[in-house]
C-alpha cells in the first residue's frame, strides 16, 4: 500500500514539474516576442517623432495580453495658473521631473545628453522668464506691504493725537501735526491705491501669458500623442506579427505617459492579425483601438 503512494505521489510531481517547465517556456518565448517588439516600437517611435530616446517597457500579463508602456518625454516644465487677486501675488510652481534636470534657486541642471540644445534654450527661457516675474511679484507684494505697515501706523498715531487734543488745552501744536498726519495719510493710500492698480494689472498679464504657455504645450503635446498613436498602428501592422503567442483573443495595450497626463490605446490582437494580413490598414486599425485617458 505504501509502495502505491510512494509511486502516486513521484507521478504526480513528475506530472507538476513538466507542466511548470512547459508553462516556464510558453512564458520566456512570449516575453522575447514582445521584447523583439518593444525595440521596434522604440525604434519607430524615435524616428517618427524626431527624438533622441524614447523610453519603453513591456510586461506580458497571462491569457489577457501584453502591456506596452511608453514615456514620450523625458523632461516637463509646468507653470500652475495664478489666482485674480492682487495682494499677495502667488509665486508659479515649477515640476520638473528628475530624469532630465534638476532645479534649485533658480539654477537648473539637466542629468542627461537627451535634450536638443533648442529643447535647452527653450526651457531655459521659460524658466527664466517665470524667476523674474515672481522676483517682480514678490517686490511689488512686499512695498504694499510696507505701504500698509505705514499706513496703519500713522492712523494709530492720528488716534492717539485725537484724543490728546480732547484732554489738553495746548492744542496748537497737536492741531498742526494732525494735519500734517492727514496729507501723509492721503499720499500713503494714493501710493497704496496705485500700487495696488498696478498688481493687478501685473497678475493679469502674467496669467494670461502663464495660460497661453499652457496652451502652447497642451497643442504640442496633443500633435506628439497623435504622431506616437499613428507610429505604433503602422509599426503592429507592419511587426505585430511577431508576437505569436499573444492569441487572437488577447490585446496589446499601449500606455502613453506625457508628463502628468496619460493615454491608452487598446488594439484587440485580432483586428492586428487582419491589419499585418493586409485585411485593413493602420488608420482603420489605430479607429478600432479603444482610446481613453487615465
């Protein structure tokens, strides 16, 4: 009986171990279509899109497909929309992702050779342009600062004449700094009111050009995901043959990261089969992709 149970169990192990050293196989033959893949895509990518690197990773995910995450841009500078109010200016924020520069006090420092020296011109321009406007900002917020500071101060004093007057008789001289106190009163609000006009000028300028970089980058960056969408429908109709094991019922997710935003592109497995087939084409391929923001 002991010889039966031995004998059942070795089976079944022997069983076990070729089923886990197929599906071990099955698994390192499915992750080198995807890297083989993965590098066209990169390839595509970068020459479609006219940048130096294009970084990518692929990750086969078990009877649903293969996910494909792709990072357009390597560097980001963003400037948050200012409050419409004059007093106190909000300073902008600056994000700036570590992969290609680093920025303290103003000085910026990029990690890596990726970046077109235009691209450097560029962003050093943009930062430039927002230390100034803050430094003015700043200023402007710290002069009505003080012209408040002053303000309150010679009405507290104009108090505490006020009431001397009331409980002295030697009125004269406390009459004549009363008045001298009201003229400086009037110029200080004068300087505060016109200051005050010329904040909120400053602050609307600086959020409408603020919105309009945002804009700018919102439009460059909408034409790059529409190029990088179109360069991998043409790259899976053309390659996506290679992944062999992903099975017609299966997807190639494509993950788009533009920096804090991202996209995914869903191709069912089967309508790439009928795309490298010459069934339909990339545009028809790239309108069957389910498409939506995460």
């Amino acid at each position: 009986m002991m010889k039966k149970y031995v004998l059942a169990s070795a089976m079944a192990l022997s069983v076990l171990s070729v089923g886990t050293a197929a599906q071990t196989s099955e698994f390192e033959s499915v992750n080198r279509q995807i890297s083989i893949v993965e590098n066209i895509l990169s390839t595509a990518l970068k020459q479609d899109l006219a940048l130096n690197s294009v970084q990518i990773s692929s990750t086969y995910l078990a009877q649903q497909g293969v996910l494909y995450r792709v990072r357009l841009d390597n560097h980001f500078v963003f400037v948050s929309e200012i409050a419409d109010v004059p007093l106190p200016p909000l300073p902008p924020e600056v994000v700036i992702t570590a992969d290609s520069m680093t920025m303290s006090d103003g000085h910026v420092e990029f990690i890596n050779g990726d970046i077109e020296s235009g691209e450097h011109e560029e962003i050093i321009i943009s930062l430039e342009g927002i230390r100034e406007q803050s430094e003015q900002m700043r200023e402007q917020a710290e002069l009505q600062r003080e012209l408040a500071f002053k303000l309150r101060e010679l009405n507290r004093e104009q108090r505490e004449i006020e009431v001397q007057t009331k409980l002295s008789n030697e009125t004269k001289e406390l009459s004549e700094r009363l008045v001298q106190l009201e003229r400086e009163i009037v110029k200080v609000k004068e300087q505060k009111d016109a200051l005050s006009a010329k904040n909120k000028v400053l602050v609307k300028k600086v959020k409408a050009e603020r919105l309009k970089q945002k804009e700018q980058h919102q439009e460059k960056q909408q034409a790059q995901l529409e190029s990088a969408l179109t360069s991998v429908a043409r790259s899976l109709c053309d390659y996506g043959v290679g992944m062999r094991d992903i099975k017609d019922d299966e997807y190639v997710n494509i993950e788009f990261s533009q920096s804090r935003s991202k996209h995914m592109a869903v191709f069912k497995k089967a309508d790439i089969n009928r795309c490298v087939s010459g069934k339909m084409d990339y545009q028809k391929l790239l309108s069957n992709a389910q498409q939506y923001k995460l």
